[in-house]
C-alpha cells in the first residue's frame, strides 16, 4: 500500500533538484532491496513491486558516484553496496523520530499513537523555544516525525571513527531522549549516522498483523512549512551542550567518594519525586514540583542520573531554563560548594526573578529622567569633533500603532537616529507623549539632533569652517525645550544599561508622565541582566516582555538594533539584523534603512531589479518595509528626500512642517537672532 502523490511530495522536499537517492526495502524474512534513481517516476517504478514491504531511504544527499553502482535505476535484491556515512555529501536534515513502546512485530494503537502525538508536541515547543525553525512533521504510521532541515558538514573519514557533526546530532538526539522519553513512548536515538535511512513518506507499516487494535497504516504529512529554513547549527550546539558531563571531585561537592545519592539528597531537602522512568542513557527522576518555582509541577522538572555518573537537572519552563544541577544544589544546601560558586548562583537567581522599585534619584547622578530644559546647552562652536567619514541619513515611517513594536536597523551611517528623532517629533506635535533611552548617545548630543529637526532650515545657523553643516542656537533650542517640557522625556545614562533597572524605570515613566511612545537605542547596548539562559534565551525573553508590555499599556514601542557584523558588505534584510531571530519574528514592524548612493545601487540591484533601483536614485534615503503585521505590508520601498540644513526626511521636495514650538507672530524669518 502506498500514496505515489504524497511519495511525490517526499521526493520533491529531501531529494528534488535532480539530487536522488536511494531506495531501500526490508522485505519480511531478512532480505534486502536496493536501488539508486534521479527521478521520482523511476523511483516509483522501482518500488511499486515492493508495495507490501517496509521502503526506506537515506535521509541526506548522498554522493554522485552512487548512480553508478550495480542497482542503478533498477531494484537489485541482496545488493552488494548500498549508502554508508562516507556516501553522504552533508547533513540536510535532522530526524526526530518518535515511536510508542510495544510488543515487537506489532503496530501502534490509536492510544499510543495519541500520546506519541502529544511527546511530538512538548518537543516541538521546547525546540522552537531554543529557536528552532518549523520542521516538515509527519505520521509514520506508527509513530511520528520531525524533519529539521539543517546545513552541516559530513566529517566521517574512517570507519569506527565518529566525527564532531556525528556526535553534535548523537548528544542532540540523547537530550531530547532525556528530557521527554517516557514508559510509553521514545525518543530514538540511534538516527543520528549520516547515512541513516528513514521511511519514505506515503508508504505502509506492514509490522504484525492488520488488526482493529493495532491497525497498518499509511505514513503521511502532517505539516509542511511554506519556506523550509535552515536551523543554524549554534542552536543545536546548545541543546546538545544540555546533555550533563561528570563533575570533578572536590572537597566541596562530595563525588570524591562513590557515597553520594541524588535520591536521598533530594529527599532529605523536602524536593519530592513523583517517579523515576528509565531512558537510553540513565534514570530520569521525574520531581512533583521544581526546586526553584512549585507553580512547575510533573512531569516538567526533573534530575537525570546518567550511567556516566553525571547528575542533570532540567526545567522545561523558560523562567528556570538557565538552572542546572549544581545550581539546585547550591539552592538545598549552600556549603556545596565554595563561597564564591554560592555568590555567583544567588547573583543569576536574583536576576532571574528580581523585580526592581523604580530606582531613587540622588544629587550625585541627578534627575532620572530629563526635561529638555534639564540639558545643559553645549555649543557646537566650543567642541572638538573627530570625523568619521559617515554622513548622516534620515527616513520618516509614518503610522504606529499603540501597542505595537517596530524594529529599525541599518548599517552605520543610514540614519536611523534621524529616523527616530523624527518620528518622536512627530508623535509629539498630534499630542502624544515621548521618552527616549539611548545607550549610546549622551544627552547633549541626543537634544541637539532633536533641536535641528525641530528648528527646521530656516532656524538653524551653518557651522563655521564646516561645509554643510548646521546648528541650532541658544535661544531657538530654549524655545524648543519649553514647547517639549511636559511632552519628552530622555533618560539619564549615568543610571546605567542594565534591563533589571531601566525596564522598571521605564514602566515608572509610563506611569507617572503618561508616556505612549517608548523608543529603545540601541538593543546592543543594553545589559540583559534581567534573564537567565544565553544571549539568544535573554533576547527573546526581552522582546516578548516589552511586546507583552506594549500591549497591556498601550503603548508603542520602538527598538533599533544593528546589522550583524557579517552582513556589512550587503544589502540589509530582514534576516541581516543582530541577535535572536525572535527579534524580528515577535515585532510587530521591521523596517530597515538605506541610504541612497552608489553602494546603495551596487547592492540593491540584485534584490530590486535595475529599473526600481533608477527610480530611486534621486532620493536621499529609502525605508524597506521589511514587515507590518496590521496590514500586512511586506517588501515596500518609499523614497523620501534629504533635507541637510534640518536633517529633516520629506516626503516631497516641497514639504515643510512647522513644529509647535513657533510662535509666527514672533519669530519670523528677519527677526532670526544671527
């Protein structure tokens, strides 16, 4: 029994683009079938007599020298050679593959099925919570599938001898083995070869006999991804890092000696195990409730006691993610250790849950949060400036909606500080209330930029012995502080970068002012202190609580984020910005900023064509929409002109806003104060 439309679908997802495979059947008996084909109907054809037996095939592309052994295009049965991990060009995808305990010789039942279905599913979120991308899933007739498509050397060079990428898939497949294997169902580790065959999707299980209770069945998919992506292999270095290595004796943790029990450790601390399971590398004992929150209840913290002799310990949820077994030993009994492990641990425990009161000023520091009016005045003409050789750029996005957060990046030089004084200006002059954190400007700096869009060309003065460029007065920047008195707030950096601090600060501004437009410059200067887990763990637990924030206050938030350091030399996308990719996933809007050169065309042309890329030449800046949940905007280009005098953006070249800080009557423009 077999689904040649579906067998269609499997060839084109693992072995399409003329790559083949080869097909293996395991007849009943312990015979053996092999044949090697580039096309799916030669395939098909192949197969088609082997319909009532079990049909598998490699997992990964395997090497061009294949198609020209004995069985090419054609099933041979006891052949010789077939695919060994030499064969195999690279890695293309990592099996998960989940199959209910039962008798041998049987299929599964539906209940069985049912609870293989739900150990997929805890699977699926504990790995796209360590940011995996979505897998090809499907039903294997007896159990299930997780297809992770990856892009990972084969290293194999000797028979007998395991290669790092062999042991990086063992250890990932062991953790998982670990975490989530019970009584019913396992997790198989014994995939993890590069040579590994998998059954071809749209073929039976013919195990047993065809009964009402334990039925065969035809594999099928269950999801396909719209875009395949590649998980990068960091990620799966870090789940297979969780796989617990033996501690070295000492003095302080008692493994000297072959006397410690975790069991009775545990148990004389009041930690209570609600059952101990067996899986393929130790015992697993399952806790009633985690050490370090009792709202963590079975089956989602447990210890591991490996055959190695090493203890594990794991919570699957994200608030105790970072904790490992000597951090719940130093929890239950803190002369464990040394004085110094005991300090470090209860510095992350507090960070973790550590919910600061907004911090109290003091005359050393200052006021936390400046008015305008706060800022000591720095006149350009008294500063010493070193030249970077970056012109500034500038850009205007027009409708944020509350609640919502945008994610602006660019390379160094494309105006995204413009941007954003820009769009603070904005929001200010319809009535809305502004704060601005920015970790690397200094407050001067920051208000000066601000003075010069808001002046407009017409009150600012060119800087002396400095070809294009402007400046903004005493007297104009007072009168622009006076309008933004009450309506902007820009944070004091002497309080520090550490997220535990500002974000409660942040929350108190909010509070207190009424402020509805947060804007956040830049990600990488913030200290996540507030998060357990590594950098990619503490970003994403950053992004979801300002996104969560943003929501309940209703609020907008606005983060700029640099471009990695790698993607220089290109044009900007979505996927070029620093960090964890659940930056740009959970936001809202991400827009990217370009500034408009030769090396702008130079990049562009590949993604946009020649002709938009001509259409855009006479611009200054274009903002890419690289995406808007609202409505749905997606890969929008507007070209906005430069204006140098106010670093203004505008949409025409005839544009011109006057802020509310003018006064007509007063100032016009013969009465300017030159």
């Amino acid at each position: 029994m077999i689904n040649e439309q579906t067998i269609r679908i499997w060839f084109e997802l693992f072995h399409g683009d003329g790559k083949g495979t080869e097909a293996r059947v395991l007849m009943k008996g312990g015979r053996s079938a092999s044949g090697y084909f580039r096309d799916v109907e030669s395939f098909l054809e192949g197969i088609r007599p082997y319909a009532g037996e079990g049909i598998y095939a490699p997992l990964n592309t395997i090497k061009d020298a294949c198609f020209s052994r004995t069985q090419r295009d054609a099933m041979t049965v006891g052949a010789k050679a077939t695919t060994s991990d030499t064969d195999i060009l690279g890695r293309d995808f990592i099996l998960v593959d989940l199959d209910p305990e039962r008798a041998s010789d049987t299929n599964s039942t539906d209940e069985e099925k049912r609870h293989a279905r739900e150990v997929m599913r805890r699977i699926g979120i504990f790995l796209r919570d360590q940011g995996f991308e979505s897998p090809i899933v499907a039903d294997s007739a007896n159990g299930y599938h997780m297809y992770y498509k990856v892009a990972l050397e084969n290293t194999t060079r000797e028979k007998g001898r395991a290669d790092a990428n062999t042991e990086l898939v063992k250890h990932f497949l062991e953790v998982l083995d670990m975490y989530f294997s019970d009584p019913m169902v396992k997790v198989d580790t014994s995939v993890y070869n590069a040579a590994r065959i998998s059954k071809v999707i749209g073929t039976s299980s013919n195990k047993g006999a065809n009964t009402p209770e334990r039925p065969q069945r035809l594999s099928c998919f269950l999801k396909i991804p719209d875009d395949v992506k590649v998980t990068p292999k960091e990620y799966i270095e870090k789940v297979a890092s969780l796989l617990p290595a033996p501690e070295q004796p000492s003095r302080f943790n008692g493994y000297s000696t072959s006397s410690f029990d975790a069991r009775r450790f545990l148990t004389e601390h009041g930690v209570e195990i609600a059952k101990e399971v067996r899986f393929g590398g130790g015992v697993k004992l399952i806790l009633k409730h985690c050490p370090f929150d009792h709202n963590h209840k079975a089956p989602d913290a447990a210890v591991f006691l490996m055959e190695s002799g090493a203890i594990g310990f794991k919570c699957l949820h994200n608030s105790c993610s970072g904790y490992t077994w000597k951090d719940v030993r130093l929890l239950l009994d803190p002369g464990a250790y040394d004085r110094r492990d005991y300090e470090e641990f209860r510095s992350r425990q507090v960070a973790a849950h550590a919910k600061p009161e907004p911090s109290q000023e003091d005359e050393l520091k200052g006021k936390k949060w400046f008015s305008p009016k706060d800022i000591k005045y720095v006149d350009p003409l008294d500063a010493v400036y070193m030249p970077t050789g970056i012109l500034q750029l500038d850009s205007k996005m027009r409708g944020l909606a509350l609640g919502d957060v945008t994610v602006v990046s660019g390379i160094s030089g494309a105006g995204k500080s413009s941007l954003i004084n820009q769009i603070v200006l904005n929001a200010v002059q319809r009535g809305y209330k502004a704060a601005i954190w920015s970790g690397e400007l200094q407050g001067s700096r920051l208000l000066q930029w601000i003075d010069q869009a808001a002046a407009g060309k017409n009150f600012v003065r060119p800087l002396r012995g400095y070809d294009g460029i402007y400046y903004t007065v005493k007297e104009i920047s007072d009168e622009i502080h006076s309008w933004l008195d009450g309506r902007l707030w820009i944070y004091n950096n002497a309080y520090g970068n550490k997220f535990s601090q500002l974000g409660a600060d942040m929350r108190e501004c909010v509070d207190t002012h009424g402020t509805q437009l947060l804007v956040l410059d830049r990600r990488m200067s913030m200290n996540l202190d507030t998060y357990p887990g590594d950098k990619n763990d503490r970003e994403t637990q950053f992004i979801n609580e300002i996104k969560n924030y943003a929501k309940a206050r209703s609020i907008h938030i606005v983060l700029i984020c640099h471009p990695r350091k790698e993607m220089m030399n290109t044009l900007l996308r979505m996927e070029s910005i620093s960090g964890t990719a659940d930056i740009t996933n959970l936001a809202d809007n991400v827009l990217l900023c370009h500034r408009v050169g030769l090396d702008f065309e130079h990049r562009a042309r590949d993604f946009f064509g020649d002709d938009l890329v001509r259409d855009m030449s006479c611009y200054g800046v274009v903002i890419g929409v690289a995406k808007n949940r609202s409505v749905g905007v997606k890969d929008l280009l507007i070209g906005l002109y430069f204006e140098k005098e106010s670093r203004r953006f505008k949409n025409t070249l005839d544009e011109h806003l006057v802020y509310g800080w003018q006064d007509q009557n007063r100032y016009e423009v013969g009465d300017l104060p030159y």
